[in-house]
C-alpha cells in the first residue's frame, strides 16, 4: 500500500510554524550562548519541557547531552546543537520502516482515542489521502455511544463519496465492525476504517470494550493488515500522553495520529510521544479540512524546529 506516498511536506513544515517560532527563537539563543555551564544545561532542560517535550525525555536529552559534551570535548553551543539533532533522530528512529508495505487487502484501520481527539476529523482525512492515491476505503460507524456519532461519519462518507457501514446508535460496535470488515471484502475493499467512541480513562467498561472490538477485528482479518491507530490531540500536552498510557493498558497501538498540530506552540509533545509511548508517529492533522493532513517526517520536524 503506497499510503506514504503523499507525504505533504509543505503543510507538516506550515503547521509546525507556530512551534518553530516559539522554540526556535530560545534554542537560538541558548545555543549561541557557547559556554556549557551549569546554566546552560538548566535552560536547555526548561525550554525543552516548554515545548511539552516532558520532564522525563528532556531531563534524559540534557544528561545525554551532558555526557556527549564530556565524551568528546564539545565547548561550543553550535556542536552542543549538533548533539541535539542526533539525540533526537535516535528518539524517533521508531520511523524506519514503512509500516503499510505488506498490508493484505482489506487493511483494517481501528481509530481509538480519548473524547474529542479528533478521531472521526482523521478517519476523513486519512480517506482523503487514500482516495487520492486510488485506493477504495470504506468506512464504519462503531461509534454508536455518542448520539451524534453515527450522523457525523455519514456526512463525511458523502462528502468524500465512500460507503459507511452503519447500525442504529446503540448498537453493538463489535457488530459494526464485523460487518465493516465484512462488506469490505465482499466489496473489494482496499482499507476498511473503523472509528470508535472516544473514550476516557477510569472508564474502565469502555476499555474493555475495545479489546473486545480488537479481538473481532483480528479474527475478521490477516493480523498484519490491521492497524490500531491511536489519536493524540496534539494541544492537550502532558495529559494528552497520560491518556494514551492508559489506552496501551487495553489495545496495543500500532501507529499514532497526532492530530491538531497546527493549534499548539508545544510540538515538542512528538518528541515526548516517540520517546515515552515507543509508538511511531505516522500521521499528523494540520487543520480541520480534509487534506490537513501530512506524514510524519522526523527529519523535517527536526529541521523545522530546532533550526
Ligand atoms: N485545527 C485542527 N482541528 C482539528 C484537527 N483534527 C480535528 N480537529 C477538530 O477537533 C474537533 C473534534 O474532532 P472529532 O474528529 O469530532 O474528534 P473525535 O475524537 O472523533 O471526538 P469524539 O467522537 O467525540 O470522541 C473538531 O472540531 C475537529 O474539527 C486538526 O488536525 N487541526
Ligand atoms: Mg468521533
């Protein structure tokens, strides 16, 4: 499957400006600042977890730094950055390989995440990235817990011209994705996508629930062509990752989503994702349309926000 064709390295680069001008501007002048003392390290550290990077991958960069710096006689600001860059490549050396290369037909994309993630926002726009490239997606409504859910989906299937396996709101969402998965082979179907109520932690019942819709899904399918995706509201920082700690506790995530990028100064929150979750970041919302979207490049997220 060639969903990585279409990266659209314009829009990533756009929706990362605001975070670029927040965190470029202090590292610049951090880094320009050539002597590696005591309070260079401290403001490192700070500005890092500014950008939402969290206090425990910012502390483990400076430390990692500090060593580098020790290792090989770095003095300077400008290698110090250097050092920066490759730490960070490190952390999000989960990219490597593309992920959808030996997908059978249908693949199967479960979308789960917290309220209001932007789940069903990137259901759309991933069908959008897959019509463009050809490809027949056909979608299911096993959000049937929230009363709107059902009609949302709908209205996107039309907008964008793709079928919407749907029951009535209440119904059983393992049904519903049973079904999906179902008309999608029956139809020949390229990828079925599956949106899901969001849900919140201590809902402990709902979890469970999409375990079970998990399990259903991998008994319909070729386990290799199903893939979890886990959607992260970008502006929701710190929570936003505690969040998705507790969903790996019930499905394990695949790929990751990080939706609205486009709304947050703190992009440093992929590098905390990479780092904390261990999950690669596939896919990133630039907007609420149905083309903001880009694949996660993080050698251009790099470029882009540490200069
Ligand atoms: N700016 C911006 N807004 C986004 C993006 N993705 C989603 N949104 C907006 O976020 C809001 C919630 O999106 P939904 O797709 O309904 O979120 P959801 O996870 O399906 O929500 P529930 O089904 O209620 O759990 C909507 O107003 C979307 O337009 C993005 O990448 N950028
Ligand atoms: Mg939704």
């Amino acid at each position: 499957m060639n969903i990585f064709k279409k990266r659209n390295p314009a829009k990533f680069s756009e929706s990362l400006e605001k975070t670029r001008s927040s965190l470029l501007a202090q590292l610049g002048d951090l880094f320009k600042n050539s002597e590696l003392n005591v309070e260079f390290w401290e403001d490192l550290e700070d500005t890092l977890i500014s950008a939402d990077t969290g206090v425990e991958t910012s502390e483990k960069i400076v430390t990692q730094l500090k060593e580098n710096a020790k290792i090989k006689n770095i003095s300077s600001g400008e290698e110090c950055l250097k050092e920066l860059r490759s730490e960070l490549i490190k952390i999000f050396d989960l990219n490597d390989e593309d992920p959808f290369a030996n997908v059978q037909k249908p693949a199967v994309f479960v979308m789960v995440g917290v309220n209001g993630a932007g789940k069903t926002t990137s259901i759309a726009k991933l069908t959008h990235l897959l019509t463009s490239l050809n490809q027949k997606v056909i979608l299911g409504a096993a959000d049937t817990f929230r009363a709107a859910a059902v009609d949302q989906i709908q209205i996107w299937g039309e907008r964008l011209g793709v079928t919407v396996i749907a029951q009535d709101p209440g119904a059983d969402p393992g049904a519903v994705a049973y079904d999906t998965i179902n008309a999608a082979k029956n139809r020949n179907m390229d990828v079925a996508i599956i949106d899901t109520a969001g849900r919140l932690q201590g809902k402990s019942n709902l979890m469970e629930e999409l375990t079970k819709i998990s399990k259903i899904v991998v008994r319909e399918s070729d386990e290799s062509s199903v893939k979890i995706i886990l959607t992260i509201d970008g502006t929701t920082g710190q929570n936003g990752l505690i969040q998705a700690v507790e969903f790996t506790r019930f499905v394990n995530p695949d790929g990751i989503f990080l939706s609205k990028l486009d709304g947050t100064a703190k992009g440093g929150i992929a590098i905390a994702i990479a780092d904390q979750l261990k999950i690669p970041i596939w896919f990133v919302g630039t907007g609420e349309q149905p083309d903001d979207i880009a694949v996660f490049d993080p050698n251009l997220f790099i470029s882009r926000i540490i200069g």
